[in-house]
C-alpha cells in the first residue's frame, strides 16, 4: 500500500511560465511595492491600488516614448503618421477579436495590432519611397484601407466584437492587465534603446535628409526604422489613449516645447510635458470616472495653450523693453 501510494501521481499546480514570473516580479513585485510604499507614505489611496499602480506605469512609458518619436515625427511635418497607425492598429486588434471569435483560438489582440501596424508602417514608407504617393495621400491610403478593414471584420460577426473592442478605441484604465504593462515596459525599452542607438542618423535625416544621402546614409532604412518605432508607440499607448486620441501623444507635448531651443532639450522638454499629461490624465480620469485618454489629451493641450500665452506674453514684455530702451 505504502508503495502503490507513493508511486500514485500527485496533483501540482500547474507553473508559470519564466515570462509570467518576471511580469509579476517587476510589475507586482518591484513596481507595486515602491508605489505602494509611496502611497502609505503621502497617504494618497489611489496608489495602493493594483489596477492603477499599473495605470501609472503605463502612463509613464507612454510620455516617454511618445514624445521622444514624435519629435523627429513633428520635424518631418509627419505628425499624422501616428493617427495613420493608430488606425491600422485598430484593424489588427479587430482581426484578433475575429480570429478568437471565429476560430475559436487565442491571439493577443495588443499582438495582433502590432504586427498589422508594422506591417502598414512599412507600407506608408514604401509608397513614399518607390510608389511616387505624395505623403498625405499615402497616409490617407493606409488610414481609409485599415479602418475600413477593421469596420468589415467587426461586422462581419453580427456586431458581436463591437463590445470587445470600445476598451480599444477609448482606452481604459481598467484594461491595463499585468500582461499588457510588462509589454509596454518591454516597447519602451526597445523604443528607447533603437532612438539611442540610430539617434545621430535619424537626427540628420530630419532635418537634411537630401545631406544625409550625399554623406552615404541608409535614408530609406531609417525613415522605416522611425515608422515602425512609430507602430510600436501607438500600439503601447493604445491601451491608455485609445486608438482615437493615440496620436495626440506624438504631437501635443512636442508642439508644447516649440519655445525651448535645441533638439535635445526640446525632446526632453516634450518627455516632461508628457508625463504631466498622462499622469496628471490618469488621476483626474480615476477620480472623476471620465475617460483617460480624453483627459490626458485636454491636460497636454492645456499645458500647450499655457506655454504658447506665456511665451507670446514674455516676447511682448522682452519687445516693450527693447523699445523703451531705444
């Protein structure tokens, strides 16, 4: 008896994976104890909270990323790429949805996004390139050609997506799983890391793209970069910001620092507009029950509309000076 039950099979718990171990020990482990120690130690509630310690890490990485590409987006007078995308990334989150509702298996919508993005990212770039589109047109290709597929697919299954894909299209601060912010940890360290690496070549094809190809550069190879580093913000921000409003990251803090002189400083400059968009954003959207992404859009513009009067009133005051003097 003794030998027929120690060579029974025991019933385990089934582990987890090396990937969910590293999410919970950052995200839970790491991240939610030093906010929740934060949050004990100025008596602010709110950071207690699991779903918003996450809302909050998201929030930080998408101020960081978006307006680090959307500086070299705005200077290209390319700003409405990231719109384009967003709306490329709602046609991959409405074939995911599609494919789990009709096939009956799991695809990460979030995965899905990202690749139909990437893919159309490539695409824009190479009608500009090869096809001889003009810019705007290009854009508008691929924007009208993805939403309209994401229309098709959503009511292709009687409406029965529609209600799946709402959290998408608005952003929430509820849909933010432990899953999805450890995978906007990981965009941002990739976004990061390419925008570091690639920064001198993506800086001269800015702002002298036809110097750049005389010096030998790879001009076509980095402006593909840039547009697929643009896909890998809008889907990680989409979560948040939602596919609506996920372009008015890449442009509202970085018009918001016009006054700042120097790249490098606007750029940084654009960061820290940022994160008092969508941390300022994600506070008010919880303590008032309004959407989150709506909200940090209206906290940037306001900082925008702030920094433009006080910049206009201290050229004025600088200019009623200079005359008096004279």
């Amino acid at each position: 008896m003794t030998m027929l039950a120690s060579s029974a099979p025991r019933l385990t718990a089934i582990p987890l994976s090396t990937t969910d171990r590293i999410a919970s020990a950052v995200i839970d482990g790491l991240w939610g104890t030093l906010v929740g120690a934060l949050g004990e130690l100025t008596g602010i509630g709110v950071l207690g909270l699991p779903f918003m310690q996450r809302a909050y890490l998201a929030a930080i990485c998408v101020a960081v990323i978006g307006p680090l590409v959307g500086s070299f987006l705005v200077h290209r007078e390319m700003a409405m790429i990231g719109d384009t995308l967003a709306h490329s990334a709602f046609a991959g989150v409405a074939a995911g949805l599609f494919v789990n509702t009709v096939f009956a298996v799991t695809v990460p919508p979030l995965l899905a996004a990202l690749v139909v993005a990437a893919v159309a990212a490539v695409a824009v770039q190479t009608l500009i390139d090869y096809a001889g589109t003009y810019r705007d047109a290009s854009l508008a290709i691929v924007l009208t050609g993805s939403f309209a597929v994401g229309s098709v697919l959503i009511t292709a299954t009687d409406g029965g997506i529609a209600v799946g894909i709402n959290a998408y299209l608005f952003g929430s601060l509820a849909t933010v799983s432990r899953a999805n912010a450890a995978l906007l940890v990981a965009l941002t360290l990739v976004v990061v890391t390419a925008v570091a690496v690639a920064y001198r070549p993506l800086l001269y094809t800015t702002f002298d793209e036809v110097g750049a190809r005389a010096a030998g550069l790879p001009v076509a190879r980095y402006n593909r970069l840039l547009a697929v580093l643009t896909a890998v913000v809008v889907v990680g921000a989409m979560q948040i910001m939602g596919v609506i409003l996920v372009a008015g990251m890449l442009v509202v803090p970085v018009a918001a620092t016009t006054p700042v002189t120097g790249f490098k400083r606007s750029l940084l400059a654009a960061v820290a507009v940022g994160q008092l968009a969508t941390i300022g954003g994600v506070t008010l959207a919880y303590q008032y029950d309004v959407a989150a992404g709506g909200t940090i859009i209206l906290v940037a513009i306001t900082t925008y509309l702030a920094v433009t009067i006080g910049s206009r009133l201290r050229h004025r005051r600088v200019a009623g000076d200079t005359s008096a003097e004279n």
